[in-house]
C-alpha cells in the first residue's frame, strides 16, 4: 500500500475525478469498502449495532454512506452529526432505512452522545480527515473526549475511516481526544503521517481500500512510498516447489558472537533459517563452537581466529576464502563487540586492511598466502557491532557492496551519520531516505516504525509498534532474517522491509504465546515465525 502527503492525496483525488472516477463515486466505494471491513471483522458479535461519528467533511460522507451498506446488509445503524449537513441525500438514506440520526445541536451536555456510543458494538470515527489543525476545537475535541471514555470504558471496537480524528496526516502529531482505533480503513493509501508516532500507536490495523484511482495515474505513480501490508510481503516471498532443495534457497552467512555474547550468534542463525534459507553456515570464534554447536544441530560452521575469544583480524582471509557462489548473503556484527582486533578484521574483510594472508589450521595448505584472488563478497547485511566498527571507517562507503543492507537502530544511526539521536528520529522517512541515496545501499532504520529505504528514492514502513520487541537480541533475530531472505535471492530492499514485517508480527504473536510482553524473549520472535507464514498463508 503507497505512503503519501496530505498534498499528494489532493492531487491523486484531483486526477482521478479528471479521468472520470467523480467524488461522489470515490465516496462511494470508499463508503463500501468501510462496509466491507466490518462486516469482514465484526460479524460474529453477538450485536451487529454500529455508531457513526459524522463530521462535515469528506470523512463524514464515506460514514453516511458506510452506515447505508451496513444497513442494507442487516446492521441497525446510527449516525452522531457533529454538525448539520442540511438536505443532505446521504443523511436522508440513513434516515429512510430506519438508522438513528442524532445531532450534536441538540444535545448540548453531549448524554444522548455518551449513550449512543455505549449502546452501539462497533463505532465508525469519521469526525475528522486529513485537513485537520491542531489544537481542535469544539464541537469536535468535546464529542472526541466523550466518546473516547465511554470507549475506553468499555472496551468497544473503533473502526477510524481514512485516519482516526485529531491525528496531524503530515506530521504524525495528534491531539489528546484522539480515540485510538482497532482498525483504520485508509482511502487508497496510508497517510505519511500515520507512520510516524504518537499516531503509528493510534491507528491500529490499517486496511486499504480501492476507491477508483488509475493505476496509470501520473500522481499515483509518482509516489515511491509504501505502508508494508501482508500483500506486499507476500508478493516478494520465493515460490517453495515440492522439487526444490536446499541450494535452490541458497546459503547464509551468520558472522556473528564473541565469548561474552554468543547467544545472539545462535538467535541469527536460526532466523536466518527459519525464514527459509537453504542452508546456514555459522562463522563464529573457535572457542564458542563446543557450547554452540548442539543447540542449533541445522547449522554448518566456520571456526574462525580469535584473540580472546573474538573475532580476530587473521579471520578476514579465512573468512574470504570459505566464500563460494553457493554463499549467496553474508551477516555481519551481531555480538561481535567492538575490540580492536575485529574492527581491524572487519577493515580487511571489506578491503581496508592490511595485505590477506591465510591463518595457519583454518583454511587449506595449498593456498598460497597473499597470492590468490579475493572472491567477491555477497550482498551483506550489517548489524550492531558490525556498524559501530563501520562507523570507525572515514570511508566505509566505498568499501561497500552495492546490494548492502544496514540494520541500524536510532543511536547506531547517529553514529553513521554524525546526527544527533534526537535528530535522526525527528523525521525519520527523510533520514532514512536521504542517507540511503548518499551511501548508496539499503538501510533500515529500526525501531517503532521501521523504515527502510533504498538508494533510488523509494521507502517503506513497516507498521509495528510493539513493547514485545524491547528485547536483547530481537535485533539479531530481524538481521538474521533479512539475511536469510537475501540468501533465497529477495533483493535487497525488499528483503528488508519483508524480514521486518515478519519480525514485528513475530513480535506480537510471541507476546500472545507467552501472555505478556514484559516476558517475551528473542528466542521466542524467532521461534514464532511459522506462525506468522501460516497466518499469512505462505
């Protein structure tokens, strides 16, 4: 689903009324689709009674007419006008087949709201839209107050049209009476401003709906911004045919752990696994791989040199020499720590360092030390302490891979850039963005609201907002994860917004498996992500 402005919505709506698809039939579909929605999600309650919130807009409109399809399949219906909309046909529809009509103008102390709203299974927020200003003022931040405590009261199911009321479209700010909503049903696309908090933790599920926008539509096509949904996901995942075998989904490379962590080595491997790799080789210390080995049985091993147990800078040549073409992702920095041998391995390993000789006992006698061809390196995914080396690099651009994934949190992120924390998480779509093109490789900057951008302009979010993710180790997990979708040959990008998808789903049905966030470990997102393909139907 495409990511856009307030403006750029605009000039989608204003094109496509242009091309023939009128505002009214836009309404209309829009109106529909909300219909479709809550039947789809609601109708096994026990009560099949929606409430509407109508505001004089747009917003308000596409309630009248959701309101109208729900009555027409059954629903009792009532719609709450904030303000009058005068010998309007849609309020009349509602009226004529046998829905409540309240207006606001008639209940100054907002009781017939309060009522309304806790008779009634379901409520549609359609009070506001996308031209909102904040602070509100009243009507609208009054009728907001009421409803939402009889809301939280009760518990009641929020179904927001287009955006729920108060939130900034642009911004992502919100006001204090937005109600947050279990579901928001956007109009063609997501608005830019959702995907950024508070309001990313207001809107719920957001579903799209198809209101008649042209494909072809120069505006439409302009937008290179997507809201990551389970279609989209699904849309990059490889075809697994019954005669395929494990080259056929090709091989990682977890290089990962240090002797005081070497959990988050194991976490890595198995996701990169568990996302459907073919085969995944873990390049670790040599002292760790007696305490490992047995606890994840699935994997091969590369026992690199170590100084005191870390990854030693004599590990680069072994490193380069174990590549074949079957190594078709390679991760790095998971666990690693930040000593100065691994930072000077990680410089020669990427061409920075000093001339590669091969270590004696790691790799075969008949190379010839220093002499051979480097192979080239696969596209690489880099992570933790593998970008807080990186970021020790004045040049570490150039010495990158073009098909490069970064996985950096907000604080790893300031150190790569030079920017404050503060900073990077003012706006993070054009941090992303803006750094992606200079560097020339994919990052993914992680956090509530990944995002994940690509050197040619193009962005995504991926929509998880979850305290079951606020855990060491889930960071290991998600890279182990971009990197097992890169081996089965998913590009870049979209590996990554893939694997963080996944990951944040993961992150909520871990919480749901183990009954409370405070309790959800990395192992346990990794162990959950089958779930998630099932529930996706992959």
């Amino acid at each position: 689903m495409k990511l856009v402005t307030v403006a750029e919505m605009r000039v989608i709506e204003q094109e496509t009324d242009a091309r023939g698809q009128t505002y009214a039939q836009m309404m209309q579909a829009a109106g529909e689709g909300v219909a479709e929605v809550v039947t789809a999600q609601y109708s096994r309650l026990a009560e099949h009674t929606v409430l509407g919130l109508v505001g004089k807009g747009n917003n308000g409109g596409d309630t009248l007419v959701a309101l109208a399809e729900l009555q027409r399949r059954g629903w009792q219906v009532a719609a709450y006008l904030a303000q009058p909309r005068l010998n309007d046909p849609l309020v009349a529809r509602v009226a004529q087949g046998g829905g409540w009509v309240l207006e606001a103008s008639d209940d100054p102390n907002l009781e017939t709201l309060a009522r309304a709203v806790a008779d009634n299974a379901v409520l549609l927020d359609g009070l506001l839209g996308t031209g909102i200003h904040l602070p509100l003022r009243p009507p609208a931040a009054e009728i907001l107050r009421v409803a939402k405590e009889v809301v939280q009261a009760q518990r009641l199911n929020v179904v927001a049209v287009d955006v729920p009321s108060g939130i900034d479209c642009d911004t992502g700010a919100a006001a204090e009476e937005t109600i947050p909503a279990d579901i928001t049903v956007t109009m063609a696309a997501a608005k830019v401003g959702m995907a950024k908090l508070p309001a990313l933790a207001l809107v719920g599920r957001v579903i799209g709906v198809d209101i008649g926008v042209p494909d072809d539509l120069p505006a439409w096509q302009a937008v290179q911004r997507y809201w990551v949904d389970p279609q989209m996901v699904l849309s990059v995942l490889p075809e697994r045919p019954s005669a395929a075998h494990k080259g056929t989904f090709g091989t990682a490379m977890v290089v990962a752990g240090s002797i005081n962590m070497s959990g988050t080595a194991l976490l890595a491997a198995e996701a990169a696994y568990r996302v459907g790799a073919g085969k995944v080789t873990l390049a670790t210390p040599s002292p760790l791989y007696a305490a490992l080995a047995g606890q994840l049985p699935e994997a091969t091993w590369l026992l690199l040199p170590h100084e005191l147990g870390v990854i030693a800078e004599d590990a680069a040549p072994v490193l380069r020499n174990a590549l074949t073409p079957r190594v078709k992702a390679m991760l790095l920095g998971p666990g690693w720590g930040q000593e100065n041998t691994t930072a000077a391995f990680l410089k020669r390993l990427l061409g920075a360092g000093a001339n590669d000789r091969p270590a004696l006992g790691f790799v075969p006698a008949s190379e010839k030390e220093g002499n051979a061809e480097k192979p080239a390196l696969p596209p690489l995914v880099l992570d933790a302490d593998g970008l807080k080396l990186l970021a020790q690099m004045p040049d570490w651009p150039q010495r990158l891979p073009s098909a490069t994934v970064l996985t950096p949190h907000p604080a790893e992120m300031a150190l790569l850039t030079g920017l404050s924390v503060e900073e990077v998480q003012a706006d993070r779509l054009a941090v992303a963005g803006r750094f992606a093109r200079q560097w020339g490789c994919v990052v993914a900057l992680t956090g509530a609201g990944t995002v994940v951008a690509a050197p040619d302009g193009r962005t995504a979010v991926v929509p998880a907002v979850t305290a079951a993710l606020a855990r060491a180790g889930t960071g290991g997990v998600l890279a182990g994860m971009v990197a097992g979708l890169l081996a089965q040959g998913v590009p870049p990008w979209e590996a990554a917004w893939a694997a963080g998808w996944l990951h944040g789903q993961a992150g909520v049905f871990a919480w749901e498996s183990v009954g409370s966030a405070a309790s959800v470990l990395a192992s346990d997102v990794c162990r959950t992500i089958p779930a998630v393909f099932q529930a996706i139907g992959y």
